[in-house]
C-alpha cells in the first residue's frame, strides 16, 4: 500500500506539472495570437510576433521580434519592427477593481520605424491613419469628432436634421452623433455575454528609437534614445481589445513627431 501511495502522489505531481505547463503555454500563445490579430486589425498590414513568454513567478511578460508589414507600393518589407519588449503586471492583490489589469511598466529595447514619402504622404501617416479610423469605429465615444464626420458621411440625411436642430451646441452634435454610431455598431454586433477586461499602462519606456526616412531618393537615419510615453487607459482603463490600436497610434505618433529633426 505504501508503493501504491507513493506511486499514486507521484502520478500526481507529474500530471499536475503537465497541466501547468500546458496552460502556461496556452497563455503564451493566447497572448502571441492576441497581439498578431490586434496589429494586424488596427495597422492593416499583416503583423507578426515571434514569441510571447509570461511568468507568473515575476509577473512579466517577454516578447520578441514584432514585424508590422509595409504598405504595397513601399520599398522596405516592414514598416515598424520592435526587437525585444517587456511588460511588468501588478499583483492582482494591488489592483482594488474588478477584471482591471495593470501594467506597471512597458519597456522596450529597439523598435525601428521605415518612414517612406511619396509625394506628400508617408506610409506611416497612411497606417497611422487607419490605426485611428479602426478606432474611432470600434470606440466612437472616445473618439467623437472623428466618429461623427464618418457617421454624417455615411448618413447625410440625419446629419442635416442635426444641424437643424435649434439650441444644439456644436459639442451636443458631435456627441449625439457618436452616441448614434456607437449604438448602431452595438446593434449589429452580435451580443456575447463576456467579462469585459479593462487594462492600464502606467509607464512606457523605449529604450532606443530608429527612424530611417526615405524622400526622394535620400536616406536619412537618426536614433533618439531614453523616450518615455504618456500612459494608456486612464485611471478606468480601456478595453483589452482596444490596447493594440491604442499602442500602435501612440508609437506611430512619436515616430512622425521626430521626423522634422532628420
């Protein structure tokens, strides 16, 4: 009986290690599959991330080698690459809200921007303008100046009763036109019964920033080094499929502001 108990708790103790490692591997790849949908959702362009590695011993997350594709047309393969980034989450027993995650710190090591013209344009202001109409359409509220243009496009006949309307403030419009979008998108969106995830990002650090711009035959490079990013969510966070959209537009509107001193 001894041999069996022993055998039985030993049984034990390797299945259990096998469960565990399944499910932390099923995280790691839950979370590699989530930022790859989420980049290629909000960019437009095909993203891809090499591996995703989260360790609940130290509540970080690692991941490695993220390629944002190019647009067609553009001479580099990619049009953002980031080498290496680490995210530090708070200990559930520091967060007092419900289904809110906290990322304390985003580091990242090297993230390297292609910044193409023709003409007038770029390619990252094309993708950084995606970024945000994806945005705008998904979280209207959040983004009402931009929701209600594409709503008075897409409903010129409501948008003309608007302006009609007597004691509206100009504000009052733009958000009865979100509310407006907002409530149509919840009506065709299927209702799923589903924990809704907020996140917050207290710190981002970026470590080194490549910016090579190519205009009109020239190529220009230049590293800007030690930058830190506002934070992301607020003090109510944002919704856990809006991070991707929301860290792309952020990262896409640092690279253009540096791109008058090349």
């Amino acid at each position: 009986m001894n041999k069996l108990a022993v055998l039985a708790f030993g049984l034990l103790l390797f299945f259990s290690s096998m469960l565990w490692f399944l499910a932390n591997g099923s995280l790691n790849q839950y979370l590699k599959s989530q930022i790859q949908l989420q980049g290629n959702y909000y960019s437009g362009q095909k993203t891809a991330l090499t591996q995703a590695n989260f360790s609940p011993n130290t509540l970080t997350a690692d991941f490695t080698n993220l390629h944002v594709e190019n647009l067609p047309g553009f001479s580099q393969n990619f049009a953002l690459i980031i080498d290496q980034a680490t995210a530090q989450i708070a200990s559930v027993n520091t967060v007092n809200v419900a289904n809110l995650t906290v990322v304390n710190q985003l580091d990242i090591d090297n993230i390297k921007v292609n910044l193409e013209y023709q003409g007038d344009s770029n390619n990252i202001a094309l993708i950084l303008q995606h970024t945000v109409e994806t945005l705008a359409k998904d979280f209207p509220l959040q983004y009402p100046e931009i929701s209600a243009k594409n709503y008075a496009k897409q409903h010129p006949e409501r948008d003309i009763t608007l302006a009609k309307a007597p004691l509206i403030t100009k504000e009052s419009v733009v958000e009865t036109k979100a509310a407006i979008e907002a409530k149509a998108a919840k009506k065709k969106s299927p209702q799923r019964k589903k924990i809704n995830t907020k996140v917050i990002v207290k710190h981002i650090n970026i470590k080194n920033l490549h910016i090579t711009m190519i205009k009109q035959g020239r190529v220009n490079q230049k590293v800007f080094n030690n930058i830190t990013l506002a934070s992301i969510g607020g003090t109510d966070g944002l919704n856990s499929n809006q991070l991707g959209g929301e860290l792309l537009k952020t990262l896409f509107e640092r690279a253009l502001k540096h791109v008058n001193s090349l």
